[in-house]
C-alpha cells in the first residue's frame, strides 16, 4: 500500500512553467546584453548605406547613443528658396499630413518673423495603441552664409508652451537641411536626421527603417513636393539666389 504522507509529484503544469520561467529570465539577459552592446558601439564616423539613383544615405552611430542618425544627400536643378520654401510656407494641416500620414494636427505658435527668421510651429503625429500621440513642437530658422549655402535648423523645443495631457512632447530633434550652390542651377540637397520619439517607443524599430525610409523620401517624395507651384515659384528676400 502506498504511503499517502509521501511527497507527490509536482504537477505537469507546474514544470512547465518553471521551464517558461526559467526561458524569460534568460532571454531578459539576452536583450540586456544585447541592448548594452548596441548603446556602447559606433564607429563616430559617417557611414554610405545607399547609392543609387543619385541619392547617397549615410548613417551615423555614436557610442554611448541609442539612437541613429542617417543623412540623405540628392542634387537637382532647384532654385535655393524652391527647396527652403516647404519649411518656410505652409504650416498647415493638410501640408503635415502630406509630410506625415499620421499627422492630426498642426498648429502655428510663432508665426515667422522675416527680420530674425525663424518660426514655432506644433504637429501633432498619431500612432496605434499602446504608443500616445507625439507632439513635435520645433523652433525652424533660416540662414544663408557668405557662400550662398542655404541651412535651415529644425529644432525642438518642448517646454516652450505647457504640455499637452495624453501626449508625449518630443525632447530631441534636430535635423539639418543644407542647400549648397553647385553652379548652372544645380543645387545639392542634404537633410542630416537626429530624432527620438522619446516614451515608450521602440528606438530600435527608427534604427532598423531609417536608411530605406530616407532613402525613399529623398528619391521618391522630396521632388515630388519641390515641384509644386507654391514652392517651385516661391521667393523669399533674405535668401540670394546662386
């Protein structure tokens, strides 16, 4: 006869969640491994990912940084306020949804001052649940060197007005578009990208879709938005034509 005060054995169950147990720890140490590794590389230099059909997409990984930065460069026969123009007019809600799909809002906090060339824009990007809406609140100047070249600075800048409830403001954005004068109407158009979503969202998935994401917007996008005919006859007084 059995001795019902011997221990009995554990149940199936119960060891398969220690095996699924045991299998989540190890792959927590996995990703944490992983993610210290990605954090801690880079080279600090400029890398070519894509050159083809006269656009080159470089990125750029600094150790310490979680996040890439890519730089677009294309060249075409554009007049210098025709490629500033788009960031210069415009801010409207139907422009952002042009630039942005997900784009729900778009409001003017400063409009531009032509004197100290520079405006406060607000746009509001939408994204699937569990990720809240982000909104990218961005001071835009304008400036034009001895050379001709063209840089127009987009920067945030969160905490220029109150937060929005319900709503992730992005800290870091800073992107760099330079138009540099080639001669006989040719133009080279670089955009360097600096962005974090900041939040929850996953940076890793920006790393991952950055290269062909600008690599299509500069080859497949850009030129269809410069030949529009506010942009394409646009002229402004603080920028002197090559």
């Amino acid at each position: 006869m059995e001795n019902d005060n011997q221990p009995k054995k554990p149940k199936k169950w119960k060891r398969i969640l220690k095996y699924i147990g045991k299998g989540a720890l190890i792959l927590i140490g996995i990703l944490f491994l992983y993610n210290w590794y990605w954090i801690n590389s880079g080279s600090t230099e400029w890398q070519l990912e894509i050159d083809k059909d006269g656009v080159q997409i470089y990125s750029l990984k600094v150790p310490g940084d979680k996040v890439v930065k890519f730089r677009g460069v294309m060249k075409g026969k554009y007049t210098l306020s025709q490629l500033a123009a788009p960031h210069l007019k415009d801010h409207t809600l139907k422009t952002c949804i042009e630039w942005f799909p997900n784009c729900t809002g778009c409001e003017i906090i400063r409009p531009f001052d032509s004197i100290r060339q520079y405006d406060i824009s607000l746009w509001t990007l939408d994204f699937p649940a569990p990720f809240q809406p982000r909104e990218l609140l961005i001071n835009t100047s304008v400036m034009q060197d001895e050379n001709k070249v063209v840089t127009i600075d987009v920067v945030a800048v969160p905490n220029t007005i109150d937060h929005n409830e319900g709503k992730v403001r992005l800290e870091r954005m800073h992107n760099v578009w330079k138009f540099t004068p080639l001669g006989n109407g040719m133009v080279e158009c670089s955009q360097t990208q600096d962005v974090s979503f900041g939040g929850l969202f996953p940076f890793f998935m920006l790393n991952i879709i950055g290269v062909d994401a600008n690599f299509e917007f500069m080859r497949d996008e850009l030129p269809k938005f410069l030949e529009k005919e506010q942009y394409k006859n646009a002229t402004f007084s603080f920028i002197e034509e090559q």
